[in-house]
C-alpha cells in the first residue's frame, strides 16, 4: 500500500475532501497542516506555487479536483459510469467558477483567517474588490445559482446522492454546504433541503468518528 501525505493548510478548504475520503477508506495518511501565516515559507515546497497538492510515496499530485479523482477512484468512491464522473467533476467546476473572485474572496475575508495574513493584503483586497459589504452581493448571487443546480440534479438521481451511490461529489457539496451555513445565517431557511442533505451525508457511520473529532474550521 502507498505512502499517502496530504498538504493543506489547517483549515477544511480543498484539502477535506481527501481527508473525508482516507478516513471514509480506513486508509492512514499524513495530514500535514499550516496556518495561513506559516505559507510564505511552506509555499517553496510546492513545485507549483499552490496548495493542495498529495504525496503517494515519491509522486506528487497538484490541484484538488485531480486528487479527489484519484482517491475516489482508488477508494471506490468514484461515479458507476464515465457519465457520473462527467456530472461530478461538473458540479465540481461549477463551484471553483461560481465561487471565484469576489465571491470567493468575500468568505475568505469573512473568515477568522484573514486576520492571519500582513495588513498590506488588507489594502490591497480593499481596492479590487471593495470593503466586505461590496462583495457581498455577488456571493449572495453565486448562491441563489450553485444551490438550485445541485437539488435539481439531487431530484433527477432520486437515491439521496448526487449521482446514484455515494461519491466524492457528496463529500465536497455537504462540506460547502457547511461553509454557506457559517457565512450566513439564513442559508437553512433559503436551502433547507441542502441542510437534510448534508446531514445525510454526514451520518455515513465511517466517517462519524473524523467528524466527531476533527477541529473546528469556519471553511
């Protein structure tokens, strides 16, 4: 069996996805973390200037959707067909699009993290993209987008999954469905249908024991 070591920063993020997943396998790894604070001397490590990337004995894998497909492939958490891998990796995708640029720095500024990266970023975050109220529009609209999208692909599989087993893909929406409920505190009355999702995902018995144990993390 490989030697797996998982690099991410010691926040939930696109590093626990894999995490999820090796403990869902019953598989050991090396959850290696850092504080946002620590990456300016983390960062020379990573042959491509970014985090996460996997460790398998003496390869490497960068970015976390080619990670996620690997694990879930290796641990039988992949789609049944070419077509479900298609509809995960869509949905996915649509996420990173969605959730980009001002709405995706709007939940990192949101975060107690941000207070973790030098003063000088402040100011510069501030003038592209504007003070925190600024932003937030635009995440209120990749909300009103991504969360419909996922439950009419949740009617269409009609298993409680988002394709017709359990996946990776139901692993990554309960978690950023986790992360919409902390950045907002209305988001259970807009999508509670995604909050019984996520509870059913989270009572997978072999992953209650990580869950019940793992540090708290606001994304």
């Amino acid at each position: 069996m490989p030697k797996y070591k998982l690099n991410y920063f010691d926040v939930r993020g696109f590093g626990e996805i894999p995490r999820l997943i090796f403990n869902y396998a019953g598989q050991e790894f090396e959850d290696r973390r850092w504080a946002y604070s620590d990456w300016p001397e983390v960062k020379h490590e990573s042959e491509t200037g970014k985090s996460p990337w996997l460790e398998v004995d003496d390869e490497r894998i960068y970015e976390s959707g080619a990670i996620n497909r690997y694990l879930a492939t290796t641990f039988g958490l992949a789609g049944k067909d070419p077509m479900e891998n298609a509809q995960i990796d869509s949905i996915f995708d649509i996420y990173k699009d969605a959730f980009k640029e001002a709405a995706g720095i709007y939940m990192w500024v949101k975060s107690p993290y941000y207070n973790q990266v030098p003063v000088f970023y402040h100011e510069i975050v501030e003038k592209q993209y504007g003070k925190l109220e600024d932003m937030k529009p635009k995440y209120d609209e990749a909300n009103e987008f991504y969360w419909p999208l996922v439950q009419k692909r949740l009617d269409k599989s009609g298993t409680g999954f988002f394709v017709s087993k359990l996946s990776w893909a139901d692993f990554f929406l309960a978690d950023k469905i986790e992360t919409a409920m902390n950045l907002d505190k209305n988001f259970e009355k807009k999508f509670p249908k995604m909050i019984e999702y996520k509870n059913r995902i989270h009572s997978e018995s072999k992953i209650q024991e990580y869950l019940k144990n793992r540090k708290e993390s606001f994304y």
